[in-house]
C-alpha cells in the first residue's frame, strides 16, 4: 500500500487529507478562510496567504492524527501537494510546508495540478467507474469539457473563452447585492422563481465545445435595469437556467460526437441543483451512468489532491524539490 499525505491550498480553503492508493480516504480536513472574504465580495489574495499561513500547521497534524498516524513522524510514503493553478501567495504556502515536511520525514513530494485533483474527485467516490469518461469541470476559476480515457489519461475538449461558470454566479449574484460566493445563494433563490421570468440568451460559442458566459452575465444587468419590478427569485432562476442551459447543451454535443461510457460533474458549480438534475437526464436518455460526487467532494478538499498525486507519483515518480508553484498550470500540458 502507498499512502499519501497530501496538501491543498490553491485558492481560501487550507486543507490535508491522507488517502492510500486504492483511493481510500484515510482523513480529510478544510478550514476555509471565507468568511473572512465576504465582506470583500470576492476572495482577497492576501487574507487568504495569511489565513493559510496560520492554519496549515494545524491542519497537516489534525489530517495526520484523524488517520491515527504518528504527526511527528507519519509512516506515509510520499507528500503531495497543488503547486498550480490557483493564487501565487497561497499556492507558495502550501508548497513550501510540504517541502519542509518531506525535507523533516525525509520522504519524496510531488506536485500535483488542481484540475487534475478536481477531475479525480468522482474517482475517490466510485472507484467502480467506466471509461471513457466525459467530465464537465465547473468551478469558479475554470470551466471545461474533459474526455477522460483513464486515470490521469485526459483529453480538453473546450472550455471557456471568458468567465468561469462559478465566476459568473458570483458576479452575478454581487449585481443582485447577494453574499459571496453567490453560487449557493443563487441556487437557493432559484427553486422559489421562474425560469422564464426574464429572456436571457444561451451563447453557443460556434460548433465546438467552448463555453461563454460574460455576456450572459451582461444580460442580466441590462435586463435587470429594464425590468425593475423583476424578483430576485425569478432573475436568480432565470440566470440559472441559461448557465445550465449552455452547460448541459455542449455536453450533449459530446455524447453526440463520442463515445462515453459515463458523464461526471465535477468542481464547485457541480454542487449546483438544476446541472445536476439536467446531467442525470441527460445520461439517461443516453443510457450512461452519471457520476454526481458529493457536496464535500464537489468543492476543493485534499483527498482529491492525494488522489492524483498518488497517481502521478506512481506513474511518474517524485518531483524536484526545486519546482516552483505555476499560478496558470494548464491541464493541457499534462499528457
Ligand atoms: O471548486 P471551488 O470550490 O473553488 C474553485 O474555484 O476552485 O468552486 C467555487 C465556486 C464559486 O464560484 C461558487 O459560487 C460556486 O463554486 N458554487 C456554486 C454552487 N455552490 C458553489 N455555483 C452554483 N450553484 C451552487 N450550488
Ligand atoms: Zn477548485
């Protein structure tokens, strides 16, 4: 068996989990630092380095204890940790401590992408699953469409051209005068409006399977200031519909044009109720499975770090104690 202990701190939440490699999650433990950001609308790049700098020791030893292992001299074999994409400030603390931990227990580290980890979060979840595999990958910094032919065997087949799905939510709902992040509050909202309250358009980026989702979100403004008497609930829903709308018809294009044997979501927008409930459809009517993770698997936690790390490290081997954390680290570049 081969266990890790891995490290994640790309963007607010601080978090450590040890998994082994048949993907059992032996701990996972997040602090998040977000309540510190909402009254900035947004996360605010230097609260979050502080709060990680101040939690991460914490953290690391509480993942390590809960998996009943020694925190001073843990019997686990390699240290994984996100060294991209995500905040430099905070992708600099979780890296250096992991480097100082495999210095200290001289163990091997590797640096594992965030995409990645997203994309091995179904896995921790249904280790039984089929391939090939389409992901949609939803968070609030990126948005994409990934065949993924096997573990860490992945394919981009679009993403988006401008705002993130999640990045949209949040603007959307920061217009709307909603609490951050906005994803959550916008769903909620959703459930008590009309979908067809306000005429927002689907912008289907050409043929390919690119998203878009700026100018929605410029919609909504415009046709908020037109229509005044508008509920939050009805544009909430509105808005809503049109994101899963693009969401759900690309992905459909992919089952169209190849050939899957399961459709995965995957990110924090993942925890979203109606792309949820559109997915399960849609793998119905073309008689795939659907691969929904969890709410605490959907958002950034450790295990899936580990999950991937594990992989790359087996595959692979450790990385270079020189390597440096890469706040733009495409997924792309990982064959
Ligand atoms: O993956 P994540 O935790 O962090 C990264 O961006 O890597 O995703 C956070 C994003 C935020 O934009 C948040 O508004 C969105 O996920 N989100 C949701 C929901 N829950 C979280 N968006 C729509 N509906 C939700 N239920
Ligand atoms: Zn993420």
């Amino acid at each position: 068996m081969t266990l890790a202990l891995a490290i994640e701190t790309s963007c607010d939440d601080t978090a450590a989990a040890v998994v082994d490699d048949a993907l059992h999650v032996h701990s996972s433990v997040i602090e998040s630092s977000i309540d510190q950001h909402r009254a900035f609308g947004g996360v605010v790049p230097e609260i979050a380095g502080r709060a990680h700098l101040a939690t991460i020791g914490p953290v690391v030893r509480r993942a390590l204890e809960d998996a009943g292992l020694d925190p001073h001299a843990p019997a686990i074999d390699v240290v994984a940790v996100t060294s991209g994409p995500g905040l430099i400030g905070s992708l600099l603390i979780g890296l250096s401590a992991a480097k100082a931990y495999a210095l200290a227990w001289d163990k091997p580290f590797v640096g594992v992408n965030h995409l990645e980890g997203h994309l091995f979060a179904p896995l921790l979840e249904r280790p039984d699953l089929d391939w090939p595999l389409v992901t949609l990958l939803v968070s609030g910094g990126h948005s994409m469409l990934v065949l993924q032919r096997g573990p860490g065997d992945h394919e981009v087949l679009g993403e988006t051209i401008d705002d993130a799905a999640g990045e949209a939510y949040d603007k959307v709902a920061r217009w709307l005068g909603l609490p951050y992040p906005g994803g959550p509050e916008i769903d909620r909202l959703a459930a008590q409006g009309s979908s067809k309250a306000l005429k927002l358009p689907v912008s289907m980026t050409g043929a390919g399977f690119d998203f878009s989702f700026s100018g929605l979100k410029t919609a909504v403004v415009r046709a908020t200031e037109k229509q005044r008497d508008v509920s939050l609930a009805d544009v909430a829903a509105s808005f809503q519909a049109a994101v899963a709308e693009q969401l759900l018809r690309k992905l459909r294009a992919v089952l169209e044009q190849r050939e899957v044997r399961g459709v995965a979501l995957a990110g924090g927008v993942a925890a979203n109720s109606a792309l949820r409930r559109g997915v399960e459809q849609l793998a119905l009517e073309y008689a795939v499975p659907s691969y929904l993770p969890s709410l605490a698997m959907c958002t950034d936690n450790a295990a899936m770090i580990a999950a991937a790390g594990l992989h790359r490290f087996l595959k692979d081997g450790a990385s270079d104690r020189s390597l440096s954390a890469r706040p733009n680290w495409p997924l792309t570049e990982l064959v």
